[in-house]
C-alpha cells in the first residue's frame, strides 16, 4: 500500500470511528428522552452521507450498503417528520439504529485488521427496509412541503413513453432492479437537485408522499423535465454518478416542434444494462462527496473544526522522546563538572533561559497528548444499555468529571479496564431481583457511578454501585477450595480478601453468561492498569454496595522531582507527593503499641521508614539526627520517610524498567521506574504508596 493511500485509509478510519462514537452518545441520549430531535436526525443524515461516501470511494461495499439504506431511512424521516412515527415505530428505530453502529462499528474492525469484509449483507439491508417501509406506509397519506418548489404536475393519465408536459427535454431514468423504496430514491434525486438550483418538473410528482409510486416507477421509469440545456447538462451530470441508476437516456419532447437539435446535449443514452456492482459503487464515492447536504442551519463548531489537525500518534511519540533528551542533555549542560568553581553570569543566565523554554517545550507536548476520558465513559453508555436490556435490570449511568484529562496512550489503555469493572457492577454487583432492592430500602432503580478526578500527579477513576455489595466469607471460602491462599484464612483482613478477586482465574460467579464466569476480568484489569503504572483497590459493603478505585498517573513520560541520597544510592520522589522536608532529634521520635516509630507533625503523629532498611542499603545515615525526614502523602497515606540528605529538585524523565525485572515483583518494593541524571547517574524513581505499603510487610 502506497503513502497516499496509507494516509488516505487512516483518516477514513479516524473520521468513520469518531462518526460512530458521536451517533453512540447520540443514541443513547436521545433513547434517555425517548425520541430524536431534529437535530438528532439531521446528525444521523450527515453522519450516514459521509460514511457511504467514503467507503464508496475506497470501495468498502458493505460499508456502503448499510449506510446507504439508513441514509434511505432518515431521509425519510427527515422530510416527513419524526412524528410520523408511532411509539412502537420509535423504539424499532433505536433498537435498529444500536444495531447498525455496532454492524458499522465491526466491519470497520475488520478494515483495521485487514480481514475481508462480509460479502452477504441483504438480510441486515432487508430489515432497515422493512423498517422503512412499514413508516413510509403509516404515513404515506401524510401532507409535505416538498412540492412547493417542484412546478406543475403531470397532467393525468400521461402516456408512459412520454409525460404529457411542456417541458421540451426529458431524462429518463431507471433505478437498479431490486434496489427497492424507488419513490424514495426518486426524491432523492430531486432534492439533490433542487439544491443545484435547477429548474424542473419530476413525474410521478406525488413520489414523496405515496408509496404506489414505487411500482409505476418500477414499470415506466422516472422522468425529469427541463426546459433549457443548461439545466438539462447538470442535471444529466449529476444523475450520472446518482447510486443505484441502472441506465438514463435523453428525450426530445415529440409534442413539440423544436428545431433545436437535442445532440446538443452532452450526454448520450447510457445502455440499459447495469455495471458490475463493485465500481458501480466506487464511481458513486465522488457524488456522494460533492453532492451538497439538504439545506439547513449551519453547524456553530464549524470554524472550530477548521483549527484541528489529526496527528499520528507515533510521531507524538517521537516528539515526547525528543523532548525528553533535551531535559537530559540541558541537566548534563548546566550541572558539568567542568562548570565547577567558575564564575559565569552570562553562561547562568543563558541556562535558566533555556531552562525556561525547555520546560515550556515540554508541557506543550505534554498537552498535545493530553486527551479527556470523555470519549471511555460515554462507551460505557452503551454497555449499561445493552446489559439492561440482555437482564432485564432498571440502572442508571451517572457520569462525573468527565473532561479530566490524561495521557493518549494511558486513555486507551483503562478503556477495556472500565469496561470490564462497568460489566461486573452490572452483572454481579446490581440485584437480579428489584424487590430485593425494596426490601434493603434502595432505590428501585439502581444507580452506577463513573468519575474521574485530579489528585496531584495522578487521576482517580472510580466505578460505584448501590447494589448488593461482596461476600468476603464466599470470596475467601472460594479462594481457599482454589488454593490461592498463602496464609491461613482467618489472618487475612476484608482488604486482602477483596485484592484475592483480582487473582488469575478467580471468579465467584456459579454461572457462565454473555459477561461473567469465566475466570478472567479482575485480574486483566489489574494487569492492564499496572502496565500504565497505576493501581486498583476495590472496597465494598455487604448489601450497601461497591466502589473499584483505579489510580492513574497523568503522564508516564515526564515528571517534577526530588533527588535524595541514601548512602551512595540515589532516589526520586515526586514532587506531588512530598508535603515538606524537615530535620528531627531522636526526642522527637515516639513508638507505638507496635513498636513501631512515629514522629509529630502539625498535631499528628506520622510512622517513619527507614529508607536504608527498606533496601538493605550500606553505608547509610542510621541517626535520626543526622539525616533528614521527608513528610510524603499517597492516596490516603502519609508517613515520614528517613534519608541521608537533599540533592534538589530536577526535572527527570521517566525510563521504564526492564520487562524481566517484573517477575521479581520490584513494583511492589516502592519502585516505579527509573531516570538518568545530568551527571549520568541513574536514579531510582519510588513510588511513595507501595514504599509504605513494602515497609508494612503487606506485599
């Protein structure tokens, strides 16, 4: 494949997924009111022209088919209104339109992956037809306006040769055999080019309002009159790439003496027989982009849109790689051994001055990447309506803070996660029965709650549910019978129960349905949110609910700083986490009951880790008194962190470890990757939550 194409493909795909994501939230909002706006159908037009369009053109045919007919269908609905439309007619409509976008939505995956697409759509196309005409029948008798502009009708009984008109020329027009709704595409046409300003007459002249119309076209054809060869020439041209025309030839009225010799006109007589399908398809691509849409009000983002580009994200890639051997290079520059000693003003000024563009370079590209978790949570709309609907359970999505945003790369790596822990609420933690919910005095209609914010350096998504929470004793007895216990049962707390749901395999489900009982879930949420550096923590009550906390950092490429030193070790903390730094006495230090120590802090008594015993580290400050105590805060912790000295605040970027280290769990130690400094150190970058978590023996 070609460069040209290449790009050509990726932003089909780019703009075809985003159309499918925007008719989603669509959807879902409007099924929420129980009928579409104007808008809404206007939207679904637009949004089902530019699918058929482009997949026409890159000869997607399936693609094309599907969005045609629904094209078909709220064309319909657009010119006669969508309360033409019954109760019953509505909810058919939804549940076909969900029903289509999914079928988009996976032949679309099938281009990603570069699989055939299917070749066998008619049964799919039969019932979006089927749909509209059992509409178009309930409303056939229906008055429209589409008329006004359409000029005189065709007197009755004209001959089926040739209407009975004024008009000196004529296009007679054929539509493919077994296209079907032939009224409709009819109207089509004439709409399409009524938008170009043509002066004509079109016979049947009722092909909008009654259905009948469908089989005279069939049988006599089509006609368009016009009354001048200018009209007659773009008409001819744009019938020609029209969809679905088997063949059109040109007339010369016989009830009118005209000398004017018709062969003026640029079009000869098409032969009757239809092209193959395929390029038939292809040639309507340029049409279905050129025509303009139906007249409306236009679009207020317009000219926002017209300030986007899209942007690989591979070269973003490259950018933050780049920038991050910049921040590396000015550290090396500006703290060189060679600078030691020397008096240089000039030379400082300059460093802090690109220091200054270094940072602003960096949060640049670091915003560029930066994309809400808007488009995560609105999916997960449509996995709450599905699943209601699949077990008959009343429960309502509740979204908060859902433009916070995050790191590209970590957005499309929590959206199978969220998915995942959404299911679960729905088909574990919601009650099968609602007078189980009566009883406990809830709310009929359960509630699940999606929010994301803020903390630091760190975004906090959670998924709450009101329904009938977890049973510890099952979810231990279970873990027991499957041997995954390492300590006897009645040693673990209601914490390290709930972290035994996210062990391979398990799984407290008796049954296997469409979304649970497999034994697989919890555990590929954890792993997938650990890839990205984050945590998950689950906290539930039994019959009151439960609530799974995912912890994400904003960024896995640049970070703000401290370096310490602990004996000839270096170590990173984030900035985010550290509340201040202090000296202590050993007087300053209390024990509790444990025998664990403590120091006081702002009326508060915080623990204290020993970071050279945590790491086995020699050489190390062991005096408190000779060191110094970093007050640090994850999450809901903070505690005191002993280390020898300070060495400053830099701008580190972050390396990963290597993929072997992970067997030896070394996250669970507190460390979270690691950086190279200006002078070519390496230092390891802790992670304050997980250094008190290894220091209290949990891991």
């Amino acid at each position: 494949m070609d460069s040209t194409m290449e790009g050509l493909l990726e932003t089909y795909l780019f703009e075809t997924n985003s159309l499918l994501d925007g008719l989603d939230e669509l959807l879902i909002n409007a099924e929420k009111v129980g009928d579409f706006s104007t808008d809404d159908v206007n939207e679904i037009f637009r949004s089902m022209h530019t699918i058929k369009g482009s997949s026409a053109m890159l000869e997607f045919n399936s693609l094309m088919e599907i969005a045609h007919h629904i094209e078909d269908l709220f064309f319909y609905i657009r010119e006669n209104g969508i309360d033409s439309l019954d109760q019953e007619q509505k909810s058919d409509l939804f549940n076909l339109m969900f029903k289509s976008t999914d079928k988009l939505r996976e032949e679309v995956q099938k281009v990603e992956n570069d699989e055939p697409l299917e070749t066998n759509i008619d049964s799919f196309v039969s019932e979006i037809n089927n749909l509209l005409n059992k509409v178009s029948k309930k409303s056939g008798d229906a008055e429209t306006d589409t008329k006004a502009d359409t000029g005189t009708a065709a007197p009755e009984g004209a001959a089926a040769s040739c209407p009975d008109s004024d008009d000196p020329y004529f296009l007679h027009v054929y539509f493919e055999e077994g296209c079907g709704m032939e009224n409709l595409r009819a109207f089509m046409l004439v709409n399409s080019l009524q938008e170009q300003g043509i002066n004509f007459h079109f016979y049947p002249d009722d092909v909008a309002t009654n259905s009948d119309t469908a089989d005279k076209i069939i049988d006599e054809g089509f006609y368009l009159g016009f009354s001048t060869d200018a009209d007659l020439e773009t008409a001819s041209k744009t019938v020609d790439s029209a969809p679905n025309i088997q063949s059109y030839e040109i007339m010369e009225n016989p009830a009118l003496v005209n000398d004017e010799p018709v062969a003026d006109a640029p079009v000869a007589e098409v032969p009757a027989k239809a092209p193959e399908p395929a390029p038939a398809k292809a040639e309507a691509a340029p049409a279905a982009s050129k025509a303009p849409a139906p007249a409306k009000k236009p679009a207020s983002h317009g000219a926002v849109k017209q300030d986007l580009i899209s942007v690989n994200l591979t070269k973003l890639d490259a950018l933050m790689n780049i920038v991050g051997e910049i921040v590396i290079t000015e550290a090396m520059v500006t703290s060189s051994p060679d600078l030691q000693g020397l008096k240089l003003d000039n030379f400082m000024k300059s460093a802090r001055q690109l220091r200054k563009l270094t940072d602003d370079l960096q949060d640049i590209s670091m915003s560029l990447r930066m994309v809400s978790v808007s488009g995560v949570f609105q999916k997960m709309n449509r996995i709450v309506r599905d699943m209601k609907q699949t077990l008959n359970k009343d429960v309502r999505l509740t979204i908060i803070g859902e433009n916070t945003e995050v790191d590209k790369t970590i957005v499309d790596s929590i959206s199978d996660p969220i998915m995942h822990i959404v299911r679960n609420s729905m088909d574990h933690g919601i009650e099968t029965d609602v007078q189980d919910r009566i009883k406990a005095g809830k709310n009929p209609q359960a509630e699940i709650i999606l929010s994301a914010k803020h903390t630091g350096s760190e975004v906090i998504i959670s998924v709450t549910d009101d329904g009938q929470g977890m049973d510890t004793k099952a979810i231990l007895a279970k873990a027991e019978r499957n041997g995954i216990l390492t300590k006897p049962a009645e040693e673990y707390s209601k914490k390290e129960i709930l972290a035994l749901l996210m062990m391979p395999g398990f799984s407290t489900n008796t049954e296997v349905t469409e979304y649970s009982g497999r034994g697989v879930g919890l555990d590929v949420v954890k792993k997938n949110v650990e890839a990205v550096g984050g945590t998950v923590t689950i906290e539930s009550e039994f019959g009151q609910g439960s609530t799974t906390t995912l912890k994400i950092p904003l960024t896995l490429a640049i970070a703000d700083g401290m370096e310490i030193a602990v004996g000839n070790s270096l170590f990173t903390i984030p900035l985010s986490n550290i509340r201040s730094s202090f000296k202590a006495t050993n007087e300053d230090i209390v024990y509790d009951p444990s025998g664990h120590e403590m120091v006081r802090r702002m009326d508060e008594f915080y623990p204290v880790v020993r970071a050279y015993e945590l790491y086995n580290i020699p050489d190390a400050q062991t005096n408190i008194d000779d060191g110094i105590l970093m007050w640090v805060e994850a999450n809901d912790k903070a505690y005191c962190l002993f280390v020898d000295r300070l060495i400053g605040e830099h701008q580190v970027v972050v390396k990963p470890l290597p993929a072997y280290l992970q067997q030896f769990h070394i996250k669970d130690s507190g460390i979270n990757g690691c950086t190279i400094l200006g002078d070519g150190n390496i230092s390891i970058i802790l992670d304050v939550a997980n250094v008190y978590a290894a220091a209290q023996g949990i891991f």
